[in-house]
C-alpha cells in the first residue's frame, strides 16, 4: 500500500513538473509574436499613410478636374451663343443679298431698257468698207447709200441724220469685216423709213460692198435675240423680207421682256 502512494505522487510529482515545464516554454516564445505584431501594425500605419496622401492628391486633381470642366462648359456655352448669333446674322445677310440681288437685277433691267430707248432712233449699217468715209465724209456717204440702196429721199429734211460714226473698235485688217457704222436720226419716223426699206430690201450691193442695215440695240438684247431659234443674221436677197419679219419679232419679243419686267417689278415694289 505504501508504495503504490508513494509511486502516486511521484508520477503526480513528476505530472506537475512536466506541466509548469510546459508553461515555462510557451512564456518563452510570447515575446517574438508580439515583436512581428508591432512590426505589421507599423507598416499598416505607414500604409495608411501613404493612402491618405494619396487621397489628397485624388481629391486636388479631382477639383483641378471639376474647374477646368467648368471653365470648358463656360467657353461651350458661349461658343454656342456666339454661333447662334452667327448663324441669325448670315441668316439676315443671305435675306438682305436676295433682296439686293433682286434690286441690282431690277435696276440693270431699267437700265438696258433706258438704254436701248435711247438708241430707238438709230440704226446699224453693215458692210461698209472702213475706206468709205475714213476722209471725215462719212455722213455723206451714208446718205447716198440711203439713196442709192434702198431708194430713201436722204436729202428731204425728216430724214436728217444727227450723227453717224463707226462702232469703237481698233481699225481691223485688211482681210477682217469692217467695223459697223451707227447713224442716229433726228426723227424716230425716218429710222423705222429706213428699217422697213431695208426689210423689203434685204441686203443689197453698193459700192462693191455687201451692205445690210439692222436696228441699233445693246449687246444683252443683241445676245438674247441671238438665243431665239433663227439667228438675227445678215438677210439674204431671196430670204430678206423672211428673215427681218423674224428679226422684228425677235426685237419686239427681247424689248417686251425688259419693259415688262420693269413694270412687273415696280408692282412688286409698290407692293412690298
């Protein structure tokens, strides 16, 4: 019995020794856990940190960011004012241009109207060779060409003549057709004498010379006879009454658009 006691409390001897033994050495390895401890909450601190500033950085750029949009909508913004601006005046001026357009049109108009009533008593002969005339007799020789070509009494006094000269023009080559001589009457009665002669007539030799005389006209309305269907062209001797039936018509037809659109755009203007 003794010894069983005894050998008892030796193996709870021995038991507690082992256990306060095993305490020991777990006490012993606290202190390199708490050292790596330290050492992650230091490089978490400094990673914070680190976070942090560059958090404050983030946040400059992002208000950087927030005033330079600004500024762009503010530049944007009147941008589209000042386009919109832009775009109302071209608007206005292309309005103002038609209408100016329109204007110039009418007043050239009037003008070539102006123009060819001015020239209602002339008349141009063509064919006359530049030495008819070249001696300052020019007007003498258009009269007796009057006479002699289409049988016209050139000396009675209404069909005096107030000038004639040569069309302004450098003085061509011998072998180029010579320059159209203008004769203007005093009388509008002598000059429609003279065209109806020359209607009948035709083109007609004088001279040596293949003279032919047409209404005096500018060159819009010339150009614009031009586009009709039958050329205004110098009248043959078997197709002359033919041919200056249309070259009337065509006149008449060029000289009715330009009076009436005159008076077409003056009922516009009085109505506007």
């Amino acid at each position: 019995m003794s010894y069983k006691q005894k050998s008892g409390k030796t193996t709870r001897s021995t038991t507690q020794n082992g256990g306060e033994q095993g305490q020991e050495e777990q006490h012993g390895q606290d202190p390199p856990q708490t050292d790596n401890l330290l050492a992650e909450v230091i490089k978490i601190g400094s990673t914070l940190q680190t976070v942090a500033v560059d958090v404050t950085s983030i946040k400059t750029k992002l208000t950087e960011l927030t005033t330079a949009v600004t500024a762009v909508q503010e530049r944007v913004t009147e941008a589209e004012t000042r386009i919109s601006s832009l775009e109302d005046t071209t608007e206005r001026l292309r309005t103002a241009e038609g209408k100016r357009s329109k204007l110039f049109e009418s007043m050239w108009d009037r003008i070539q109207a102006l123009e060819n009533h001015g020239k209602r008593n002339n008349v141009r002969v063509i064919g006359l060779k530049e030495a008819l005339g070249a001696d300052g007799t020019l007007l003498s020789c258009v009269q007796k060409m009057l006479a002699e070509g289409l049988g016209i009494n050139a000396a009675a006094p209404e069909f005096e003549i107030e000038h004639a000269h040569r069309a302004l023009a450098s003085l061509p080559d011998p072998d180029k057709p010579p320059r159209p001589v203008l004769v203007r009457f005093l009388r509008q009665s002598a000059r429609d004498k003279v065209i109806a002669a020359a209607k009948v007539k035709g083109g007609f030799e004088w001279e040596k010379c293949r003279v032919s005389v047409f209404p005096d006209m500018t060159k819009e309305l010339e150009a614009a006879a031009t586009q009709c269907s039958v050329h205004p062209g110098v009248p043959s001797n078997t197709e002359g009454e033919v041919e200056w039936e249309k070259h009337e018509l065509h006149i008449r037809s060029c000289r009715g658009k330009f009076f009436n659109k005159e008076a077409n755009d003056e009922e516009t203007t009085a109505t506007e």
